[in-house]
C-alpha cells in the first residue's frame, strides 16, 4: 500500500483504539429527505465533532457541509436508481477527479450479491478500484442486502469476501448475531457496520458493541444516530463503546446522561 492510500486510511481511524466511528448521511441518493435528514445542515452539523469521517454524497457535501470543517469526508459515488425503481441497477455516477477536488479520504461504492445487477455492481467495485488505486485513494466496498436476502454470516460472509476479493480497502455490511465472527474471519479487510432501521438506542448500542467485540473496525452507522431522539448524544455514546470498550449498560447510562441534559454539539441547552 502507497504512503497516499495508508495516510487517508489512518485518517479515519482513532489512533488510540484503531477504530473509527463514521457517520452515514448518504440516504437521499436513493431515498429522497430522510426522516433525520430532510434539512441536511441542521441535521449533520451538530454532530460533526464527534464523526471520525463523514460518508456522504457530493450534493449534500458542496451545499450543506462547511469546507472548513474538519472532518474526513469518504464519498458516495454510486447511484442511479430511486427507491420506487430496482436499487441493484447503480452505477458510478461521481469521478474520481471529482473525489479529489473534494478533497475526499475515500470513495464508496455499493454492490448487490444476489440481485439482478450483481454482476454489474461486483464489476464496477473492480473498475473503481482499478482507478482508486491510481491515486492512493481507498474504496469502500457496501454490500446492500435486498429484500428477499437473508442477513445471515452465510450471505454476509459472501458477500463481504467477494467485495475484499475485488480490491476494496474496507467493507460496509451488516451486523448479524449468529457467528458475526466467521465474517469478519472470512473478509481479509477491515469491516465496519452500517446500523440499518431505526432501534431502541439501549440496542444499537448493543448491536455497535458486539460487533466490535467479535472483530469490527467500528461502525458506519446513519439512522440509529441521526434519528435518535438525541443524535448528538447517541453518536457520543457509541464512541464511547467502540473507542473506549464501554459496555452496553455504561454506554446507555451515557446516553441517558447526555439526553437529559439535553446536550447538543457538547453544549448544555
Ligand atoms: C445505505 O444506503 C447507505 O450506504 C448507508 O450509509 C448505510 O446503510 C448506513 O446507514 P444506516 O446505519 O442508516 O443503515
């Protein structure tokens, strides 16, 4: 791996734990103003402070994310079909001359194992990575799990192998309870979680906490923060569990803490 490659990989992760906590906003790209996210700025803002990088797409970046922020930016740049159209048809829809004027640390690119496109989706993480590498500039591998796709190690051991096979640098699956494990052993680089539907906070503390426990990198999480009745607070208690082994109770009482103190962005309201 080249200087370039390693220094915009170390960015993202603590240098402490080895972990990282990346905040995910990039869900308008198929599904339009997210509950959360339907004011973009408003939304992320608060909780840039305690994002180790930001995954976002280019559109939300340019318009609502201040340049001088300091924050690593991994951007989305595959695309193409709505939530109302079939979501496996992406393609690459953003350049990589486009990620380095942004100044990104990463690309991401989703693939669907199992889909209609997968084919298609596997062969375009191959020919961005082809490219990234020419750069020195990481790509993030997601694998997207379709709706008649079990979320089992089985398929998610597939499908995260697949991805590292490929060329990707780093992998966004999803966290499954049995043998989680076996999938983190299978994929020969770094996994991090995407946290999925909205849950009770006490559980996706629990669910950021086994995965990191059983081998994850950290996580890529999105609607468990920012739909959270305290996004600043919930994104601090997950830090608190991937970056400083917290157990689940303590994380929850940090919560719990930081809710009723109602804090935002590390000030007291
Ligand atoms: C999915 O479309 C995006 O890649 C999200 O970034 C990913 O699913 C993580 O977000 P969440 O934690 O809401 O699942």
């Amino acid at each position: 791996m080249d200087w370039g490659m390693k220094n915009r990989l170390a960015s993202i992760f603590n240098q402490k734990s080895g972990k990282t906590v990346m905040l995910a906003v990039d869900h308008g790209y198929f599904q339009g103003p997210t509950t959360g996210l339907k004011k973009p700025r408003e939304a992320i803002t608060p909780l840039l402070p305690y994002s180790d990088c930001l995954f976002v797409t280019r559109g939300v970046l340019r318009n609502c994310i201040t340049p001088t922020a300091n924050v690593p930016i991994f951007l989305r740049v595959s695309g193409g079909p709505s939530v109302l159209g079939e979501l496996s048809n992406e393609d690459i829809t953003t350049s990589m001359k486009e990620a380095l004027r942004l100044n990104a640390v990463g690309v991401g690119i989703s693939i669907f194992v199992g889909e209609k496109n997968e084919d298609r989706t596997i062969s375009n993480l191959g020919r961005l990575v082809n490219e990234a590498e020419e750069y020195g500039m990481p790509v993030l591998a997601i694998t997207a799990v379709g709706k008649e796709m079990a979320r089992d190690a089985r398929y998610l051991g597939l499908a995260t192998r697949i991805a590292a096979e490929i060329g990707a640098h780093m992998v966004k699956t999803y966290y499954c309870a049995e043998d989680f494990d076996k999938v983190v052993e299978g994929c020969p680089v770094p996994i991090v979680i995407a946290g999925g539907k909205k849950i009770p906070e006490r559980d996706a503390l629990q669910m950021a906490h086994d995965a990191v426990s059983k081998g994850a990198a950290g996580v890529d999480m999105g609607r468990n923060i920012f739909q959270s009745e305290n996004p600043a607070a919930m994104i601090q208690a997950i830090r608190a569990v991937v970056h400083e082994n917290y157990s689940v109770d303590e994380a929850f009482e940090l919560f719990n803490e930081l809710n009723n103190k109602k804090v935002v962005s590390g000030v007291v309201e």
